[in-house]
C-alpha cells in the first residue's frame, strides 16, 4: 500500500509556479478574453471631506462643503474603489471629462 502512495504522489501535476497564470485567468489562452466585455463603473472623486453626522444634517439647498483638493489638483480614477489613473477636469461639448495625466500601476 505504501508503494501504491508514494507512486500517486510522483505522478501528481505540479501547480502554478512562481509568476504563472492561474487555470482561466488572462494568461490562460484567450479565457481572459471574455473579460474585456464585463463593464464597471469608472468613479472621478473631485475631492473629499469629513463632516460629522451632525453637520450633515445641517446640510440643505445651497450648502457649500469644503473639498480637501486644492485648485489644480487632479482628480483621481477610480474603478471598484481601487485609484486606477489621475486627470484633470475637461469641458467636451457641454458634459463634464477627465483628460488622464497619470495611470496608475497596480502591484498585484
């Protein structure tokens, strides 16, 4: 019985080395492919505050909230809360964009 487990234990598949793709992921053989049709929401965060619950509730029509951004700051990207670029504010037509300056690389 001995010889019949270290004989299994030969013959199983190694996993994934170091820097390899997971089974179905992007490097899997054009199984990511089916990933660049998946949308998500892209948000711009102008810039942020920290009001207490409070001062929230003071707020109504015409309020002002000061953003910690200084003028000519850029924004930031952000895809699932993840910062993916920086940009800057653009007029296009008579919509709100964000011309990008900066891509932000990830360390996965």
């Amino acid at each position: 019985m001995a010889d019949f487990l270290d004989t299994l234990g030969d013959e199983a598949p190694a996993g994934p080395g170091p820097g390899s793709a997971p089974s179905g992921g992007v490097g899997a053989g054009g199984n990511g492919m089916a990933l660049m049709d998946v949308s998500i929401d892209i948000v711009a965060v102008l810039g942020t505050a920290e009001l207490k619950i409070s001062q929230i509730l003071q707020l109504g029509r015409g309020a002002v909230v000061e953003l910690e951004r200084l003028i000519g700051e850029p924004v930031e990207l952000r895809a699932e809360r993840q910062l993916v670029a920086r940009g800057e504010v653009v007029v296009i037509e008579d919509k709100l964009a964000v011309q990008i300056t900066e891509v932000i690389k990830n360390k996965l």
